[in-house]
C-alpha cells in the first residue's frame, strides 16, 4: 500500500494540541502562519508519496556496496536526495544568514517524520546534515560557518557525525583517535571511527564529518576531547572540492535493515581536520548535533509506526478469513480491531509527544526563557525513546496483523520492523535517554517535571465538564507521576537509574493521556473514541511502571551475575 502523508493529523496537533499559536505569536517566528504550514506541509507530503515512498523497496532490496573506497548508493536514491534539497528540507529551520529558511523546528519534525515514514533510509542522510548544521552555528567559527553552512544547508553537502569506536561504544571518552597540530591552524586526524551513518555516498559533491578526536595535551575521558571538520575532500580557496582528504570507509556493515543507509567503518590516516569551538570542548559541540539528532530519531520512530499502522489497515480491510462479521475481513475481529487500535493511538501518542519537544525549542529559540529550556531539554529524552519504542512495538504488531504473510518480505511488513530497531540503539540507546531524564533532567529536583504535569492537571480540570470520566483518569495518573517524581529526586545512584527505563515509560503515558484528551476536547468523534481507548486500556500500564520504580535497586542489585549467567 502506498504511504499517505498525514498532514491533516500533523495540523490538527499543532492547531489544537502542542500549543503551536505560541510560537507563531513570537517576532522571531511570526511568519508561520496557518497558510504558510498547509504549503510547506502539502508539499513536502506530495514529495514523500510520490518520490520518496518508491524508494523503500527498492533500497531494500539493492542495498548500498562499496566500490574502490567509494559507496554506490541504491537506485533512484540520488534523485530522491535531490527532491529533499530541492525542496529546501534540509536547511528548513537554518539561518537565513546562510540561505536556511530560519522555520521552526515543529515544521521540520514533520517533514522529517513523514520522510522517514516513506522511506527511512534516506531519512537518515538529511537527518545527520540538519544536526551538523546546527553544531556549526552554535560553534563553528565565522571562516568555517562561512564556507559549509551554505554547501550543507543547500545539499550540495551532506555531514555526518564521528562518535563511535571499536573498543569504546558508548563509553565516548574512551576514545583513541588523535588530533596532532600541523603548524598552520590545520590538524592531522588519525584513528577509526565505526557505526557511521551515510559515511560517504555517490550524489552530493563532498561529505563533511564532525569527528571527536584528542589533542595531544588532551586529559583522559571526555574533557579531553576536541570536535573537528574533517571533509571527504578538501575544499579550495574558491570553496570547491578539491583533492581526496586522507580518510574514507574501508568496509560497510551488514545490518538487519536499513540496507539503503551505508553505515560504514571509516578510518583516517593523518586527514586535514579543522578545530570546531574551542579545545577540548568538543563534547558540548557534538551534544548540540545529538540532541538535534535525538527528536530526528524520534520522528523515525513515529514515520515507521504511522506507515506500518497505514500498511496493516489496508490489508485488514482486504484479507477476508474467519467467520467476522460485517464485511467479512479481518477487521472485523475484536482482536484484530485492538492491534489496529493500538497502533493507531500510540502513534498519535508519540507523535504529539515530538510535536510538544519541538514547540519547546522553538520558544527557547524564540523567547530565550529558562522554562522553554528546561521544557524542551525535558522532553526531549522522553521524546527520543517513546518515539522509537514505539516504532519498534507497532512495526512488530503490523506484522502480527499481517499474519503468516506478515513473514514474507514481499509485503513490506517486516521491513519496517528490521529497518526501525535500530533507532532504539543509536543516538544514545534508551536505556541511557532513561537515565538522562532521572539524572540531568531531574537535577532541578524535578521542578520543570512539575510544572509539566500542573498543565496536564489543569487540562484534566478544564476538561471535566464535557469528559469526566477521561478527565479524572489522567489527572490522577499525573498526581501518581508527581508522586513518584518527588520520591525518585530524593533517591541517587543506583535507586534512581534501577527505575529509570520504567520511569521514562510511565511519563510518557502520561503525557499521551493528555494529548488524547486535549485531541478528545478539540474534535470528538473518531478522535474521542481513540482517546478512551488510549485513557482506559493503555494509560493504566502506568501504574504498574510506577510501582517498578519505587521498588529501588537493592532487589535487582542482589540478583548477581553468576546468577543471571547460570
């Protein structure tokens, strides 16, 4: 089944659920109005289904290869590239400065997710190029902004980020690769780098990498490390590629999915990198690019969930078995019904959960407030792994709809599923988003997660007249949240990170409890009757997420290893 863009549903969240008029009623963003997101929406979405969606086969089915140190990419992926630059999606929320389009970050969510939804292969490429881009406004000097902004925010260059080693993994300040000073503010780059996403590629006139390296006084762990622009061709004075830099990819993984997306092993001999920010402040450098990229990795999740929901509908309402009754297809089954159910309401949870995370920043963009701030940092991690989690649970439920022909690769089912699961791992696993909401996020000692939840209440509140029985459910899933939030700031070290997977879990729920019920308010109908579903059967799971994080760590701790491995 082809993919639909879901451009209504995007603007019925920002119109009626994630407070979006807020950002349109600031100077900085006053020209988002109404009419300028149905353009810039629709036509995005027409590119998706028309362009984009071939391509999810077909990268499938004729991965990327590596060719005498250079990657081939899969048919039709150069002009599906073009399309997304063409379009101006990659530079959308840049500075004009260097001919972005200086849009909100919620307009390039969308456009994100709905291009992950038609094919997250080549969603991955854009996504890494938006978040260098940002790296080098924030830190870049005006010599290098100069040069790459322009190239990265056209396409005519694309990025990626270097994190990732063989013998480090997530642990980043274990890294080797070297940083050595050549005398003329150049620095020779030597080290491997693995898991690198769209490492090289065949259509873009040159591929800039951020790569963390460590100077030579560089101190051991994270504080030592510096970030550099080492691109795939050194660029002339004129600001054309000129000769091969000293790096590229010497082989690329065989993954489970994501057969379109090279991810390469790429080594460097002593290339010419650049300094971006200062030395050894590389690590507050690459966690602008990763935080960017966090609500990237969450839209794929989301892109994923809504085109494997769009693929089980239709072969629900088409595949007649059993005794159901009414038209005789599958969908006519309760239990069939509840999968579709499901799928459809999580997505919509997620989706304004991204939708919420990236008003945050767009107000932080717009107002500079410390709760802007506090909003988006805390959404964020939340955001990422629901997001992905997500993804992941309702891609495997489509292939259960699907049944045995779910199975077979020709349907397309499963390769959502093979093409998504590793958005739970990358970008920091979610594991480690869980930790980050309970640890940093929670530094405040939980007050912007309480100023969340006060809104949620207060939306409960107001939303009683019309929906009681909804609106005294999530009210009182946030005053068990807020509960267990006041415990889990005065726990540490281990009682809080036990708890943290579940806790992140629980808020999320939560808040997909809210957004139903706002969504519930603004339309009725369909709407309404999603949200019941979503308040009554899928919200409760919170308070089973709940009594998990209050139990602590001392039980899980004294499970021991030997234990586990008996």
């Amino acid at each position: 089944m082809p993919y639909r863009a879901p451009v209504s549903d995007f603007r019925f969240l920002m119109d009626h659920v994630v407070g979006f008029s807020a950002v349109a009623a600031t100077d900085r963003f006053a020209e988002a109005t109404p009419d300028l997101a149905d353009a810039i929406l629709g036509e995005a979405g027409r590119i998706c289904e028309e362009v984009l969606t071939p391509l999810q086969r077909a990268g499938d089915a004729e991965p990327a290869r590596l060719e005498n140190g250079v990657v081939r990419t899969s048919p039709g992926f150069d002009a599906g590239y073009r399309a997304i630059a063409e379009g101006g999606w990659i530079g959308m929320a840049a500075d004009p400065d260097y001919g972005g389009l200086g849009l909100p970050i919620t307009f390039a969510t969308c456009i994100n997710e709905m291009i992950a939804g038609a094919c997250l292969a080549i969603q991955l490429n854009p996504i890494m190029g938006q978040g260098q881009i940002e790296a080098l406004e924030h830190h870049a000097s005006d010599d290098l902004k100069a040069l790459y902004l322009p190239k990265l925010i056209s396409g005519e260059w694309c990025g990626t980020m270097n994190l990732t080693e063989p013998q480090a993994g997530s642990d980043v300040g274990a890294l080797r690769t070297k940083a050595e000073p050549n005398g003329d503010g150049t620095y020779a780059i030597t080290g491997q780098k693995i898991y690198i996403s769209w490492a090289d590629n065949d259509f873009t006139e040159n591929v800039c990498h951020l790569v963390l390296a460590r100077l030579p006084d560089g101190v051991a762990g994270t504080k030592g490390i510096s970030l550099f622009m080492v691109p795939k061709f050194i660029p002339n004075t004129d600001g054309s590629p000129g000769k091969r830099n000293a790096m590229g990819p010497v082989s690329l993984e065989h993954k489970m999915g994501l057969h379109g997306s090279p991810t390469a092993v790429m080594e460097y001999s002593g290339a010419t990198g650049w300094l971006v920010g200062p030395e050894h402040g590389g690590m507050a450098a690459m966690f602008t690019m990763m935080n960017n990229a966090r609500l990237g990795v969450a839209t794929q999740g989301i892109g994923v969930a809504e085109a494997a929901t769009q693929a089980a509908v239709a072969y629900a309402m088409e595949r007649k078995q059993g005794r159901a009754g009414g038209s005789g297809a599958i969908v006519e089954h309760a239990d069939v019904r509840r999968m579709l159910a499901t799928m459809k309401a999580e997505t919509f949870a997620a989706r304004a959960i991204a939708l919420a995370c990236a008003v945050a920043i767009d107000l932080e963009t717009a107002t500079g407030t410390a709760d802007a701030s506090a909003r988006a940092a805390l959404l964020t991690p939340i955001a990422k792994a629901f997001g992905t989690d997500i993804g992941v649970e309702v891609a495997g439920m489509g292939m259960q709809v699907h049944g045995g022909m779910g199975y077979i690769e020709e349907t397309g089912a499963a390769q959502f599923l093979r093409d998504v699961r590793v958005t739970t791992i990358y970008e920091g696993t979610n594991g480690i988003q869980a930790m980050d909401l309970v640890g940093r996020k929670m530094a405040d000692g939980g007050e912007a997660a309480g100023r969340l939840l006060d809104e949620i209440e207060a939306g409960s509140e107001a939303a009683k007249a019309t929906h009681p029985e909804l609106a005294e459910a999530v009210w009182q899933a946030a005053e068990s949240l807020r509960e267990t939030t006041e415990w889990l700031v005065t726990r540490a070290g281990d009682d809080r990170f036990a708890g943290a997977v579940p806790y992140l879990r629980a808020f999320a729920r939560v808040l997909g409890g809210h957004y139903h019920l706002l969504a519930a308010r603004a339309e009725g109908g369909a709407r309404e009757r999603l949200a019941a579903f979503y308040i009554k059967r899928l919200m409760p799971e919170h308070a089973a997420l709940l009594a998990h994080v209050r139990e602590g760590a001392d039980e899980l701790l004294a499970i021991t290893p030997d234990e586990l491995a008996a």
